[in-house]
C-alpha cells in the first residue's frame, strides 16, 4: 500500500543514489508540486539544490515577493530573478494561445539557462549544474502524450517533455508518479506549510494564458487586481479550500456600461472556479449568487477598465479549465 512516509524516505534515498554529489537546479512556481519536489531534493541532497524563481510578469498580485520569502523560511537555497520586461517583449502583439505558450516556455528555459551558467560560475572548479530538477507529476505526464502524440493536440504544457539540446541538463522529476493528492501527502509528510500545500494550482504560463489575446503590462495589472480581489472573497467565505482551481480571465472584448451619466466602453472578466480530483475533468463550482454579487460589485468598482464580470459554467470536458 502506497504510503506518504514510505515514498519520503524512498525518494530521498534514490535521489541520493542517482545524484551523487551532482549539483542540481530548480525553478520554483510557487505552486504545490514543485514546492514539494524542491523539499525531497532539499532533503536529499542540501545545499547543492539551487533553487531559482522568476518573475515572469505573469504571476498572482504580490505572489513574487510573497513566495519568495515562504521559501527562504524553509531554509532553501534561492534565487529570485525579474524577468518581467524580457517576457512582455517577447509576448508583445502575440496573440495565438499555443505561440504565448512557446514563447512563455522558451523565456523560461533561457533564463533557467543563464542561471545555471551563473551558479555553476559559483561553484568550485570544475564543478557544474548538471541537473534540471521539475515538479512534473504524473497528470502532466499523460497530457504531454497526447499533446506530443500523433492522435490530438491539446496544450502544450512547457513544463513537460524534452529540453533543447543547448541546455545540457538531465532531468530529475521526484513527483512523476504521483497524482495531486498524493502530492500535497509527500508534503505534509514532510512537514511543509500549509498555505503552501493548499494552494490552488496555477498554470506555468501564469496570466499569459488568462489573458485571451495580446497580453500588456497593462492587462496583466487589471487582472491582477480582479483575480486578488476574487480569491480573497474565496478565502474569506471559506470557499478557498472547496474548490480545487479558481482565478480570473481577462477576455479580449470590450462591452459598453453605464457609469453615473456616463456611456463607458471596458473590458470584461471571467471569473471560473471548478472542483476537480486531478485537473483532468472538472466540474464548474455552483458558488453562491451572494458571494458572486459581492465580488462582481467589488470588481467593478475597485478595478478601473472593467465594467462586466461574467461567471463560466462550463465543465471538462469539454471545456478545459483554462481559456487557452
Ligand atoms: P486544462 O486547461 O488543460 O488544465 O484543463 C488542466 C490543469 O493543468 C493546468 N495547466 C498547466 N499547468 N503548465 C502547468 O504547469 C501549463 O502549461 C498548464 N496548462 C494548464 C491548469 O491550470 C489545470 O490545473
């Protein structure tokens, strides 16, 4: 029987073997699986793990700094790197949802690239990064197949699959087998916070594809403000931890509303929120008209350039629970 305890020291054990005294890199999300993955290694092999975190302008409001500093407190050894404008460059006038994706997950790797070159710059002579550590588990493993596979293309999820040959990196994924639940065990197994274990789960590509369209800097911050004001009132209403993923998107059109006496012309949010076991179906959330009133009068009147919030009711299949 698979137990949280018995996968711990196990994991820890053949890290240890298949790592040697290598040195190992690893990007954070802020998310559960790779938090988690990052801990196992941490404890496999210490301080040779070097953890890096990007700001890729597409996070959560306030989530760079905030997961920063939950990661310092445990004791990991990391980096943070704004990456913010090399992203908005590269995205800049995008607006095909696979192309973002690539971009997305082609910044990532440079910047992964060029962190790697500079720790290993850090490190005795002779000694390297020589591995690419990923917090992919096994639902990600299953899309990636029928993303690569001839049959269908769904998404490419950036974080699965090959690397490019430039980037001479193995790769070690700690999490492969598992599925989320187990996941957020291994976690509290080892003790991990959790705020950090609870957290819904977040796509790589981050805002990028919650932005239907081009994204902006300008985009990001009005979906930014929306979203936090959404989890928040989740959070509050002790809904957070019902739902398995919930945020806001950003759609690509603009609808005219009434403000005072004024005719206005603005965008419009989607707020999704759907109950799932692993991502792979999932069904939209049935919140409270209440609770969906007060967010949508909170949206409109703190976030300038929105004047309609939409709620989706649309589950996967055949919807998937991102817009992109
Ligand atoms: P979809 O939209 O395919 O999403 O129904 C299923 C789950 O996967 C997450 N997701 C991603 N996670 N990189 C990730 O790490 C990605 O590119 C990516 N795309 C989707 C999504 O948020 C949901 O939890």
């Amino acid at each position: 029987d698979w137990t949280a305890d018995i996968f711990v020291e196990t994991s820890i054990k053949n890290l240890r073997e298949q790592l040697g005294d290598d040195h190992v890199i690893l990007a954070l999300s802020g998310g559960v699986d790779s938090s988690v993955a990052a801990i196992l290694l941490h404890h496999a092999i210490g301080k040779h793990l070097h953890c890096i975190f990007v700001d890729n302008g597409l996070l959560r409001k306030g989530e760079f700094e905030q997961v920063l500093d939950s990661y310092k407190h445990m004791g990991l050894n990391i980096k943070g790197i704004d990456a913010k404008t090399k992203f908005y460059k590269q995205l800049e006038g995008v607006k095909d949802p696979e192309r973002k994706r690539k971009i997305i997950g082609g910044g990532f790797i440079e910047v992964f690239d060029d962190a790697a070159h500079e720790i290993s710059k850090e490190l005795p002579e002779g000694v390297e990064v020589k591995w690419l550590g990923q917090g992919t588990i096994y639902p990600d493993v299953i899309e990636s197949i029928s993303v690569n596979g001839p049959s269908a293309t769904i998404k490419s999820h950036h974080n699965v699959g090959g690397l490019p040959d430039f980037m001479k990196l193995k790769v070690v994924e700690p999490l492969r087998s598992l599925f989320k639940d187990e996941v957020r065990r291994v976690g509290k197994a080892l003790e991990m916070d959790p705020i950090i274990l609870g957290r819904h789960p977040f796509p790589g590509p981050g805002l990028g594809i919650r932005i239907l369209g081009d994204v902006t800097a300008d985009k990001v911050r009005i979906l930014q403000e929306a979203d936090a004001i959404f989890i928040r009132n989740l959070r509050d209403a002790g809904w957070y931890d019902q739902v398995w993923q919930a945020g806001a998107i950003f759609l690509p059109v603009q609808s005219v509303g009434v403000m005072g006496d004024e005719r206005t012309y603005e965008h419009v949010i989607c707020l999704r929120a759907v109950g799932s076991m692993d991502g792979m179906t999932a069904d939209w959330i049935h919140l409270p008209y209440d609770l969906l009133s007060k967010i949508s009068n909170e949206i409109i009147n703190h976030v300038k350039g929105i004047n309609r919030v939409v709620y989706d009711i649309s589950s996967k299949p055949p919807a998937t629970i991102e817009w992109e």
